[in-house]
C-alpha cells in the first residue's frame, strides 16, 4: 500500500513491540504497537509505524502512543491509533478521530437457528437489500426538516426511538446511550447538514455492510450467556458510520486547525496531524460537531437496525419481538471522548481518541450497561465477507495498557485500486457463493475493493487482542448472507 517502513521495532514480547523514543528527537513518548512477529510483517509494508511516531510527538500526549494490531496508514493518525491527551497542555486532533465520525458496529442476537432460515437466506438478504437503503450518495426513506436534523445531532438515537424506529431497550445497550453529550448543532456547517438531510438510515458504500451471521463458536459460555449468545444461532451485525455529515464536519474543522496550529505555535511533523489545544475554542468548537456527528452516526444505526428486524420478520411472518431480536451491544470505533484512565497510579480525565479502535472496558466498569456489568463491555469485531466476525468482551488489562481499547477489525492490506486490480467481481461472488453466503451490492466494483484478499486475516487479528489480554474471545460468526454499500 506504499512504501515500506525501515525504522526500529523493539520486540517487548510476543505481542508488544516499541518504537523508541530515541528513534525521533521530537518524540515525547514511545510507540507501541499490539501484534505478532508474523502480523509485523504486513505492518512494515506502508508508513504507518511513522505515524505512530508522528503522534508521539503531540503536545500533552499521555501514556504511549499505541496502535492495534490490525493497523494501516491513515490521514494523520494511523487507522488502528489509540492515543489519549491531557486536557489542560494536550490537543485534540480531527486526524485521531478520522472521517467517518463514529463509524461503528452494532449486533442483534435472536432466538433463530440455522435450520429455521436455511432455505430463506437469499429471501432475507433481498429483503435487508430493499429496505435500507445502500450506496454512494444514497437517499434514505426518512425526510426530515433542518430542525428535525438539529435534534438528531444534539440527542442522537434516542431521536430515532422517540419517532417509533427501535425499541428503548436499544439505547441501553449502545455506547454512551447513544448520545455523546456536549453536541452544539450550530457549530456543524450548513454544508455539512445539507449532506446530513437525506442520508439518515442509510448504509452507504466501502467496508460498511448488514450480515446475517451464523454463531459457529463460543469460546466463553458464562459471558456468552450475559449476552444472549449461543452456539448455532443467527445474528445480524451492521457496520456503518455518519455518512456525508461526518465527512463534512471533519473535513470543515481540518480548515480549521490549519490555522489553530500557527495560532499556538504548535510543531508538527506532518500537517494532517492538524490539532488545537484541548480547552481552546477550536477545539472545544471541534468535539461539539463531532459530538454531533457520532449522534447522526447512532441515529442512522438505530433506523437501519429498526428496519432490518422488519425486514427478517416480514419474510418469516413472525413479529421481530417474538424472535428475540434485542440488540447486544452498539459501539463506536473513530471517535474523541472525556474518560477518567489511571497514570502513574493517580487518576485523571484524558481525552481519548480513538480511530479504527474499539472501547474494551472491563467488568464492573460505570460506563458499561447493568446487564453486563459482571462480565463486562461487549466488543464487536466485524471481519471481511469471506471469513469470521467476533464477539469480544473488555478487559482490565485494557484499561491498564491501551487506554481501555482494542482492534476494529481486519485492517486493510491493499487499497481499494490495487483490491479492484487484482480481483474481478465476477470470480469473488462465485467464490463466496461456493462457501454459501449470499451477498447483494449496491455499488459496481465493491465486491473486489472488499474481498477479503484485501484485508488482513481478523482470526490472527483477534489471536493478538486475546494474547495481548486486551480483549477476550466470546465468541466467533461467519457470514451467512450480507448486503453491501
């Protein structure tokens, strides 16, 4: 994916490796990064371990700059970045959270077992396929006014539980309620909302899918069972993010931090790590819109999922609550949050950004619902069309180690032009056909960008997050049937 990275790693053990801080006089911390001897090899293969570097050169940056085993080069940030900032000399940067503001996962469980949709497999795809709707540009079912917009941005999913599309319950097991508070719609540009209006309750394009999956293994029976999950039975994943809005919005306040860093003679490496002071206005004005963002990110969730259990109860003719289908978890894995974390055995609230990694917080944690509170967070691992997801819980090791973080996913091993020249559509569907999963598209050539050739293998992926005990394995999905953007 470009040119490969010469730089030192320092073989910690067998799952942590380190940058030094004597790498780059400018670094204020080390690097480290979460993964294997084989797993390196695809990590030396783009400049992402630079950027790495590069963020532990920021100003206020607390504890290590870390990265998750399914890392690749990103705008500024590495995708697969956590790092956490002091609030009163630390910044906050546009390029930690990423584009796709709170692009995250969200998992159904239900009573149905195989048998009981075996032969409705390609019925149910087409019906997730019609009724939400997928693509570049694509329009959702929902027409709402500028004011109806600003009370997505400002309360989230709850807005979509409020007009009937979901089930309270939802927001009780989605990250932060589904509300990241200290949203102010007024900061988001008219530009950015006009993109908003027609997108909510829509998939969109790239690596954001709806799957039926198959629960093929459990690896942890007692947490398993907190979440309702069980060996043999069908669940429904959806990946997806803030669309157009959170582009915009990153994109408006990457402008903006140009000029906050000459305003603050702050010293960068490299210009995309674009950032302001914390407590500044920049960038308090910054985490309120992307507060707003993650909040049209929640909502858009909460109508595609509200939809997908009309979808798979209209074609088996059974009402959705009936089947069981409650939602396990929703989480969020590029976003900025305020978290209280433990340095140097004292206390402190950070700014925690995350991009391309997921929440993994422990048991008998405050942040995480009642119902799980003895076992702790679940953390959703979505994986590529032809292979496995999973269902991982939190750790206290993660607290003490990456910030209360764990991996996103696979991680990208080709970009999407090197992807579609190298795989033809037409091939990868009669290769996922002959492993029986059905699979609709809505846009020419996603197929290919998304094969799973291009992407790293998420078993060894997760193999890393449990060995490293930042997350543990409850349990393990393949895709039975997915609808893609």
């Amino acid at each position: 994916m470009g040119e490969k990275w010469k730089g030192p790693l320092e073989k910690i053990d067998d799952y942590h490796f380190r940058i030094p801080k004597s790498y780059r006089p400018e670094m204020r911390t080390e690097g480290i990064i979460f993964t294997d001897e084989e797993l390196l090899k695809s990590i030396r293969e783009d400049q992402a371990p630079e950027q790495i570097a590069n963020v532990a050169t920021l100003p206020g940056i607390a504890g290590n700059s870390l990265a998750m085993p399914d890392i690749h080069w990103g705008y500024g940030f590495p995708i697969g970045g956590v790092a956490a900032t002091y609030l009163e000399e630390g910044i906050i940067s546009p390029g930690g959270v990423g584009y796709d503001i709170n692009c995250g996962v969200r998992l159904l469980r239900s009573d149905l077992q195989l048998k009981d949709i075996q032969d409705k497999i390609p019925q149910l795809v087409d019906s997730l396929f019609v009724n939400i709707p997928s693509g570049v540009g694509s329009k959702g079912k929902i027409r709402i006014s500028q004011k109806e917009l600003d009370e997505v941005l400002n309360i989230g999913a709850k807005w979509a539980v409020d007009k009937g599309l979901g089930w309270s319950e939802d927001l009780k097991f989605t990250e932060e309620g589904g509300r990241l508070k200290g949203a102010d719609p007024t900061l988001v540009s008219e530009r950015a909302k006009k993109r908003g209006l027609p997108q909510l309750g829509t998939l969109g394009s790239g690596n954001h899918f709806l799957e039926i999956q198959l629960v093929e293994e459990v690896y942890d029976s007692k947490t398993a069972s907190a979440f309702g999950i069980f060996k043999g039975q069908i669940v429904v994943m959806i990946h997806t993010g803030s669309r157009g809005l959170g582009y915009q919005v990153c994109d408006d306040y990457l402008k903006v931090m140009k000029g906050a860093i000459e305003k603050y003679n702050i010293k960068l490496p490299d210009r995309q790590l674009a950032c302001a002071p914390v407590n500044s206005k920049e960038g308090k004005d910054y985490f309120a819109a992307m507060a707003c963002a993650a909040n049209y990110a929640w909502a858009n969730r909460q109508c595609i999922i509200h939809w997908a259990r009309e979808a798979i109860g209209k074609v088996l003719n059974v009402d959705p609550l009936r089947l069981g289908m409650r939602q396990v978890y929703d989480v969020a894995h590029n976003i900025a949050k305020f978290e209280e974390h433990t340095i140097s055995g004292k206390k402190v609230r950070l700014c925690v950004h995350r991009k391309g990694a997921t929440r993994s917080f422990p048991s008998h944690h405050p942040d995480i619902p009642q119902a799980y509170y003895e076992v702790g967070q679940p953390v959703l691992i979505p994986g590529d069309m032809g292979r496995n997801s999973y269902l991982l819980v939190g750790t206290e090791r993660a607290m003490k180690e990456s910030f209360g973080s764990t991996c996103h996913g696979a991680g990208r091993l080709m970009s999407r032009t090197a992807a579609k020249r190298a795989i033809n559509d037409q091939e990868l569907r009669k290769e996922l056909d002959k492993k029986g999963i059905v699979v609709r598209a809505a846009t020419g050539g996603v197929l290919s960008e998304e094969a799973p050739l291009a992407y790293k293998d998420v078993n060894k992926v997760v193999e890393v997050c449990q060995g490293a005990g930042i997350s543990l394995k409850v349990a393990k999905m393949r895709p039975l049937g997915c609808a893609k953007g």
